[in-house]
C-alpha cells in the first residue's frame, strides 16, 4: 500500500495535470518509482518515515512534476486523419454531379441525400471518439450476439433488393443489415482477441472456430460476398497481432485452415455455385461471355483506357449508357472518365495516405486492445478500398463494393464514420490508458 505522505505527494503531481483520465496511470507509475527510492533507503538503514520523505524529496516539488508530464499525458487529435476525412466527404460529391442513372429521381436529390448521410456521420465520430472504448472491452459477447440478432432480424424480416435480404426498413431510412452487423463483429473480435491466451482449452478453442466462421456462412446466406470478405482478412490482420501464445496461435492456424478446406467444399456443393462459377469465369475470360456476365469488365476496361490524363468531364453520357452504379461500386472509374488519371492517382494517394496513418498509428497506442481495434479499422477501410480501384483493373473480380467515404451511400458512410471514431479515440488516449503492451 502506498503511505499518506505518497498519497498527498501524488495528488499535488496530478493537481497539475488536466487529463483526468492520466491520473491513475501516473499515480501507478510514480507509486513505483516512489516505493523503490524509499526501499533503496531503508536498506541503507533508515526508518520507513525517513525513507518514504527522502523518496519523495528525491522525486522533485510535486506541482513541477506535475507541470512536466502534463504536456506528456494530454489527448491528441490526429488532425491529417480529419482533413482527409473532409476531402473524401467532398470528393463523394462529385459522381453525383453527373454519375446519375436517369431515373425519376434527379441528382440534387441523391446530393441532398449524401449532405444528410455526412451530417449524420459527423456526430457518430464525435460520440465514438469521446467515448471510453476501453468499456467495449469486456462486452465482446453482447456485440457479437448483437450481429447474430440482425442477421436474424434479415431471416425473417429483412427487405430484399438485387436478390439480397440484407436490408432493415427503418421510417425514412433503408439501413444495409451486412454493413450494421459487420461493426458490431468487428468490436466483438477485438474484445476476443485481447484476452484470446485465455483460450487455452480445447473447448474454448472449438468455440472460437464457431465464432470465426459463423458470421461467414451469414454473410454467405444473405448473400453478401464482399462483406464476408471483409470480415475474414478483418479478423485475420487483428489475430496476426493478437500476441497470442505460440501453440495457441499455431492450433488456430490449423484448425481452421480444415475448416476453410471444408467450408471450399461446401461452397463448391452449394446450388448457388453457378452463380458463383459464372463470375470466377467471367473474372478469368471477361472475352468469353461479353454481352452477359464479362459484360462489365469490357465496359470498366474500356473506359479507364478512354480516361486520357485529363478526363471528359463530369457531364457525360457514360453513366446513361454504359455504367451503372457510378456513384456507388464503380465511382472510381467514374472519377478517372470524367477528371483524367492524373486526379486517379492523386485520389490513389490520398487514399494510400488514409489508410497508412491508421496503420502507423495502430503502433503508437500501448494498449493492447486498442491496438487490435486500429489494426481492424485499417483493414475495414484497407480492403475494399483495394477491392474497388482493382476490379477497375480486372485484378480482381468484380463485386459490390463501396470506395470508403467517396461512394454514395448512408450505410457504409455511418459505418466507416463509426469505425474512424474509434481510431481517432484510441490516438487520442494513447498517452493516457494504461499500457498493457511491452514493446521491444
């Protein structure tokens, strides 16, 4: 226990400090230093009180102390990270401007839309990031049964579009459950993996395998192929830096690699392979099949080599004739026709910058849990921000897929507001939390 004289010694330090949140880590640390001074000196022969005052003298006046780790303990703003943010929110503007299908509806209305989605993403980020997220911690199962329950509610009561039941009707709102559910997995695998050395048990073991690979076979029912996606290289870039036990981590690995294999084969079983059969095919030899399923990939392909450096502007008729969904899965391309390569790949970098800040700011927290939620974030916007400038390319199949930020839609825009809260919250606090991480 720590003495009166170090209590009121490290109520003056902190009295300086204006985080409160920084107070009980730095009480914990000076403790420590305190009670090995005053141990070093009571083994030279002083008495307890004589030790403790000469450790506390030793350390320096309290309100000094406290003035020096003030600046050191404060919450930081990633400020790149929000102005990024602001440019992308932008630049989702400009498909709307002439990317529009001819429909009923005109494009000041979807603009009008998209101003309403940002207004709304706004206050998620400024709720998330100011929230503890160190109290989803040990609430992993409630937010993973909370994914269960909206792919339940999509089972029985979920509004189908494209083939898809995957959306929840909501008064004036239409809500992508896959995108909803996906949030609260992603949460729940972070909570998982920053205790997962407690899953020692071959039971428990067995429980995680269930846990991976039931939101997949979800996803897969819905069907929503690219959230699954999504979700499998989400919960493996958190496991990679799980700082997991070495057997544990290896009996993992194992175990579900076998259940991958089986899951292939169920795939390959399933009556939807003709579905699945006919993109791979397309993907391989778009040539083959040009007015049917290779149809987009000629279109994409054929339009990214028309883009020239300088574009032909935001008002043309190739969205009317040739390439749907301009605003949402195929914006990038969109952007490319219209405003030339050289804005691509300025818009590739800005992205490329977004995505390695968050990556590099995973490793500035020493928090373990915090750490895992940045790495999850990261590949959250990491993947299909890949996923939808490639298929551009014909380097990957083409899927429905949202660019983060820029596509329209309120689902994904809500979402990814969510999921950067977070970042910016454990940033924010990594000179506060305790750490819970010894980096070498």
């Amino acid at each position: 226990m720590s003495s009166p004289k170090f209590e009121e010694y490290l109520s003056k330090v902190t009295s300086k400090v204006k985080s409160k949140e920084a107070h009980n880590m730095i009480k914990k640390e000076l403790t420590h230093h305190l009670q090995e001074l005053s141990q070093a000196y009571k083994k030279r022969g002083f008495s307890e009180e004589d030790s403790d005052e000469k450790a506390i003298q030793e350390m320096g006046n309290p309100f000094t102390v406290g003035e020096k780790l003030n600046p050191l303990h404060k919450p930081k703003m990633d400020w790149v990270l929000i102005v990024l943010f602001v440019i992308f929110a932008s630049i989702s503007f400009l498909p709307l401007v002439g990317g529009i299908p001819e429909t009923s509806l005109s494009s000041t209305y979807f603009m009008r839309r998209q101003a309403i989605w940002y207004f709304l993403a706004v206050p998620v980020i400024i709720g998330f990031l100011f929230f503890d997220y160190q109290k989803f911690k040990n609430w992993w199962m409630y937010f993973y049964a909370i994914g269960l329950l909206i792919h339940l509610y999509l089972h029985f009561f979920g509004y189908m579009i494209n083939g898809a039941k995957r959306w929840v009707l909501l008064p004036g709102l239409t809500l992508d459950g896959t995108i909803m559910s996906l949030f609260f997995f992603f949460i729940a695998w972070a909570g998982i993996f920053n205790k997962i050395n407690e899953f020692h048990s071959w039971k428990k073991q067995g429980f995680l395998l269930v846990l991976f690979w039931t939101p997949i076979l979800l996803y897969m029912m819905v069907p929503n192929f690219m959230v699954g996606i999504i979700y499998f290289f989400c919960v493996l870039g958190m496991f990679t830096f799980a700082q997991a036990h070495k057997k544990l981590a290896i009996k993992l690995v194992i175990a579900n690699l076998m259940a991958g294999v089986i899951f292939m084969i169920m795939m390959i079983m399933t009556p939807r392979q003709g579905y699945l059969f006919t993109r791979l095919s397309a993907f391989m030899n778009p040539d083959a099949d040009p007015n049917g399923a290779g149809y987009m990939y000629m279109v994409v392909r054929n339009i990214l080599a028309e883009a020239g450096w300088f574009g032909n502007g935001l008002y043309n008729n190739l969205n009317l004739q040739l390439l749907p969904g301009s605003h949402t899965d195929f914006a990038f391309p969109f952007l490319v026709y219209s405003l030339g390569w050289g804005v691509g790949i300025v818009l590739c970098l800005i992205l490329l910058i977004f995505i390695s800040r968050i990556s590099k700011n995973a490793f500035k927290t020493k928090d373990l849990y915090g750490r895992l939620i940045v790495i999850g974030g990261a590949v959250l916007f990491s993947v299909p921000t890949a996923w939808n400038i490639l298929m551009g390319f014909g380097i990957v199949p083409i899927m429905e897929v949202s660019l983060p930020f820029i596509s329209y839609g309120g689902s994904t825009i809500v979402f990814y507001a969510a999921v950067l809260g977070l970042i910016l919250n454990v940033y924010r606090s990594k000179d506060i939390v305790e750490p819970t991480i010894a980096d070498f």
